[in-house]
C-alpha cells in the first residue's frame, strides 16, 4: 500500500484554508451525524446490537483460521475459487491472472476499500486492461486521478462545478459536447456512459462487506445498483477483500447489516444488499461462470495478538470520520492513505509502518466522539496513544516533542508547581489575549498554525483544578 504522511501537516495547512472542501466537510458532518443520531433513536436495541457486533467479532478473530477454512471450503464446494494473498503485490497478480484466463480486455469495479488499498487499478491498466470504476463518486475520482477522500462518499471533497468540469473535459471524446450543470443531468450521463461498459465488461471485480463462513456467501451493502450489474453480468466475478471480513452466520451477517446503514448514512438498510453464493448454476439466466475470492492479509494478521486486533473489527462505516474535528477540518487527502479519519490513524500504520505513517495517529484531540460513534466499539483513542508510544520509543517523533512532553510528564506529577505553572501559563495568556478579548491572536513559543487556522479561546482567570475544588 502506498502511503506516505509525512506531508500531512503542509496538506493540512492548505485544506483548511480551502473554503469549498470547507464547505463540503461542514455539510458532511452536519448532515449524517444529524441523520446516524435519528436512526439510532429510532432502534431501540442499537447499543445491544453494538455489543454482539463487537463479540461476534471477537470470535472470529480469536478463531479467524478456523472460519476462513470454513468459508473456502463452502467456496469450492458452490464451484467457486479462493486465492490467499499475503501481499498487495500477491494479490494484484492473482487478480491479473484471472483476468487473463478469461482474455479480459475490459474490467468493471464497484466500489471497494480493498482494491485501492492494493492499487488495483494502475497494475490492471498497466498490463492492458481497462478497468472502470463505476461507483459514481469512485468514477468522478478515478477520471481526475485522485485517491477517495472518504470512505462510502468518494467525492465527498468535490461541489458540483467541479464534477461539470471533470465530465465536460473526459466525455467529450465520447460525444459528450454539452456542459452540464445539473446533478440530475451530470448522473444522467454518466448513466449513459456507464451502461455500454457495464455491457461490454469481460469481468467484474467487487469488494465484500461481510463473508459468511457457514455458507461462503458473499454479502455486499450498496446504493446504487451498480455493484448488482458488475456481479451478474460479466462472466467472470472477482471478489477482492480482506481476511477480517468473515463472519460465522447469515444471522450475524444481520446483525452488522442492522448497524451498517444506520452508521453509515443514517438509513435503516441500503438500498441493495446482495448475498452471492458461487457463481450461476445450471439453469440460472444470469450470473457469472466464474466465481474467484481473494483474500488479502496485507499486513492484518501482523495486528492480531497485538493493542491493535481491535481495529481488525472495522466494517467501514465511516462513522468515526463523520464526527472527527480533525478529518471535518483537513478532508481525506491530507491523510496520504486511502483509509484516512480516525479508523485511518489507526489502521495505516498497521498496514504498513508507523514510520510511514506517523503523523496521522498524532492527528487527533483525543476528544473520543470516534469511539463513542463506533458500531462495533473499536477503541480508537487508546490505540492512537499506543501508536504514539511506539513511535516515541522508536525515536521517529521530533526531539523537541519528545523533551516536552517528558518535561509535561514530571510538572504534571509534582501538584504545587503544576497548579503554580497553571496560574503563571494562565496570566500570560490573558494578558496577550489583554484581558477581554475571546481569542488569543498569537500564543508563545507555538506555531502560527495554533491561531492561524482556528479560533482559540483565552483561558478562564481560574484553572480547572481550582473550579473543581470550589464544587466540593
């Protein structure tokens, strides 16, 4: 996987100044924060169901061996095949051969987290095969050349001049001379011109949401429709996705289908949810010939055992994302990584090393919203803090942040000077802030970046340690 954070702090200082990703970002997190907290207090049971998601996981990640045979084993027995990939680079090339068995020319691909994570694309198309996204906001991305910025919404980063623009510029060799200006029209036609693709395609490659271990179906959560075309029509079907998606039974199946759309998008179910098990069998009239799933490690099973496991419970809701201060500030290209928020603060390093991915599990104000949204009630804040500590240990921090926080460390175990630095930290702010004012402009010994991009508020005249003890 191809990640590099190491420019996050200059990206986010750009995207905070970006008044359309702005823009964007507020409606976002306005928008299906609003509409998660309606559809969880219309479920009663939300938070009960959050508990069995979180231990169902739990299992399966203490006996992941155990149903990942299960599930291949059902596999084989409906006809289909299942590929193991340690690696990306594994995984790209048993994709390639299959494509080549069935003399694939042209791909289709709904939406998966997955195959971006391995660049699935780029190696397809650098061997001569045509792959097209058609997830709408995965194709608008994929036509500009850029990563997704969020999870379920692609293209979230982008307004509506944008998305004109971008098919004004690459429809046009296809007859498309008319600049189109309405979302009705701008779908319209990508409608149009995804539907010769979906008829042409050779094979069709999908992503999974849920493996269910009892039966080797493969479940996919989607709202388009487009996901339904890429499975059935080609004659060759692809399932790429990661060994932590498996899941015992259709019954637990349901339980996460329960908590995904009401996470995702505040909705009580998709709009599709499919269950594939094998390809089409005799008499079917429809569906593929070929039936391949493969399952990539890429790193996963280096977390299991470790203070990492937890997120290997991630069903990639985006919900964390949705409430993050940081990711509503910055957007996901900042993050450098396809998975990005905090579920990405967490899962990147994992993937591929703390040292290429160090500024991002420092991105966060710890103020837990991301766990307290969590359908499956990943820990993400106490796995941000070990990411921290291992970078500290490996000395990859600044030194200048590592002195700090030694020198917080011994001031915040001795109460009389700390209460003492408090008062003294305290009159210095108030006196730049000159007393009345309710920001401070400029603050000592930090950078710009502390003012320059946020309202920071002048402190109280009391500390908080001196509020509390006047409550007692």
């Amino acid at each position: 996987m191809d990640v590099d954070s190491r420019k996050f702090i200059e990206l986010s200082a750009t995207a905070v100044r970006n008044e359309s990703l702005k823009t964007s970002m507020g409606l976002l997190g306005a928008g299906l924060s609003m509409r998660r907290a309606q559809a969880k207090a219309g479920l009663a049971e939300f938070d009960a169901l959050r508990d069995e998601a979180r231990d169902i996981k739990n299992d399966v990640l203490a006996n992941l061996d155990a149903y990942l045979e299960a599930f291949e084993a059902q596999v084989t027995r409906q006809g289909g095949v299942v590929h193991w990939a340690s690696t990306d680079e594994e995984a790209r090339d048993a994709i390639l051969a299959i494509c080549r068995d069935a003399d694939a020319r042209t791909v289709t691909k709904s939406k998966s987290m997955v195959t971006e994570e391995i660049e699935l694309v780029p190696h397809l198309e650098a061997h001569g095969i045509t792959a097209v996204e058609t997830d709408l906001g995965e194709y608008i991305i994929q036509l500009r050349r850029e990563r997704p910025s969020h999870i379920i919404a692609p293209a979230i980063h982008l307004n509506k001049d944008e998305v004109s623009e971008t098919f004004f510029e690459h429809h046009r060799k296809l007859g498309y001379n008319e600049r189109l200006t309405e979302r009705a029209d701008l779908v319209g036609e990508a409608r149009h011109v995804l539907r010769d693709k979906f008829l042409g395609a050779d094979v069709g490659i999908s992503g999974a949401n849920f493996l269910i271990a009892e039966s080797g179906t493969v479940v996919l959560v989607t709202n388009e429709g487009n996901a339904e075309l890429t499975t059935s029509l080609p004659k060759t079907h692809i399932v790429v996705t990661g060994i932590e998606k498996v899941v015992p039974t259709f019954e637990d199946a349901a339980t996460f289908i329960r908590l995904l759309g009401r996470s995702a998008a505040g909705m009580e179910i998709s709009q599709y949810t499919s269950f594939i098990t094998g390809p089409a069998r005799e008499g079917d009239a429809d569906g593929p010939r070929n039936f391949h799933v493969v399952l990539v490690d890429n790193g996963r099973s280096r977390m299991i055992g470790t203070e990492f496991q937890d997120m290997l419970r991630c069903i990639r809701c985006s919900a964390c994302l949705n409430h993050c201060p940081v990711y509503l500030s910055v957007g996901g290209h900042a993050y450098g990584s396809v998975y990005n928020g905090p579920m990405g603060a967490v899962l990147t390093p994992g993937l591929s090393s703390i040292g290429d991915a160090g500024h991002l599990p420092n991105a966060s104000t710890f103020c837990g919203k991301c766990e307290e949204v969590c359908p499956v009630r990943i820990p993400l804040p106490r796995m941000m803090r070990a990411w921290r500590n291992r970078e500290s240990e490996a000395k990859l921090n600044p030194v200048g942040m590592r002195w700090g926080l030694r020198g917080w460390q011994w001031l915040a175990t001795h109460p009389r000077l700390y209460r003492l630095a408090t008062r003294l930290g305290i009159g210095v702010l108030r006196r730049i802030a000159r007393g009345d004012s309710s920001y401070l402009s400029h603050m000592p010994l930090a950078a710009g970046n502390w003012t320059r991009d946020r309202d920071f508020p002048t402190p109280s005249p009391t500390s908080f340690v001196a509020q509390w003890e006047d409550k007692l």
